[in-house]
C-alpha cells in the first residue's frame, strides 16, 4: 500500500525530555523526526503527538515542542496510546486508515500503539530511522515483530515520496529544496 498524504496521520510517540537522553542514537532520531514532521506540516498532513506519563517523564522535547501543533498534544498513561481515551478518541476522530508512527521506544509504546492501531484494521507504518529504544536489540526485536504482524516498516524518505506523489510541483520543489538534497 503506498502512502497518500490525505488518508493518513502522522503520530509522534513520547519523545519526552527524561527519555530521549537514554535512547539509543536520540540525537539522530530526533533529528529525523524533526525532518519529518516539518514535511508533514508542509503538506498539510495532520501531526498528532503522545506524552507518557509527563509528570515523571518530562514534555516532548523543546525543538519538537516548536513544529507540533499544541492542541494535538495528548497525554497518556497506558503504553499504548490507543489504550487512553483520549487519544483513541482523536486519532479515530480524524478518520484516517493510515497512520505512521515516529518516536520511543520502539518496542514499547511504539510497538504497542502499532498493534492496537492494526487490530482496529487501520494500515500501520513504522518509520525505522524515526524510532528507537534505550537497548539496539530491543528497537531489532521490535522491527522483527511489527513485519511478523503485518506492521509496514518504512523510512522517513519513503513516506516523504510518497505523500509527494510526483516531481515537477512547487511543492516537490519547495521540499526537494528544503529536505531532500
């Protein structure tokens, strides 16, 4: 299934201020992240974001902070955002069948909000090189499992392109620009 921009939504899974300094690789995955949901933001495609347990583990980190929009920020409790109402609510509230997932940990959070969303049959995309866990072996696991329950593995670059759709409009040259050189 490829990507299109105005069937999907792209949720941004607790990148919180006391998490991401023990996360594998955090700077970079924060980085693409980052990458993006500034193309998402470009192209209109809605960007809703999970905070666990921000009491303990702080808010999404500032330079995110700057590019969501604040009144899609969630908190949630459960491990699963599809578990907390609130979020369940809103993202079955947009009507999107596709959601894409960026964020930690992997085989957490992410892995959990990705099972739940394929079992209320919605198509699920993980963006590998947007996502991460404290241990290497855990993010691999998770990796090995999303495929083995029918879960799309995909890289920020895929989901860019496939937005996209095409080369030749401003706004792939406006991107093209900005992203992909």
């Amino acid at each position: 299934m490829l990507i299109h921009p105005d069937k999907s939504c792209l949720l941004v899974i607790d990148i919180q201020q006391r998490m991401a300094p023990v996360i594998h690789e955090a700077d970079q995955i924060v980085s693409n992240c980052e990458w993006l949901i500034n193309i998402a933001n470009r192209l209109e495609v809605p960007v809703l974001t999970t905070e666990q347990y921000p009491q303990g583990l702080g808010a999404t980190l500032p330079q995110l902070q700057a590019i969501l929009p604040p009144e899609n920020v969630m908190e949630k409790i459960h491990f699963s955002a599809m578990s907390d109402p609130e979020p369940n609510r809103r993202i079955n509230a947009g009507k999107h069948n596709q959601v894409i997932l960026i964020g930690m940990e992997t085989h957490v959070c992410v892995l959990q909000t990705a099972i739940e969303l394929k079992q209320q049959a919605r198509e699920v995309y993980v963006v590998e090189d947007c996502v991460s866990s404290r241990s290497p072996a855990d993010k691999a696991a998770a990796l090995a499992r999303f495929r083995q329950c029918g879960i799309y593995v995909v890289t920020r670059e895929m989901v860019a392109f496939e937005w996209l759709r095409r080369a030749g409009t401003d706004t792939f040259r406006e991107i093209s620009r900005e992203y992909l050189r």
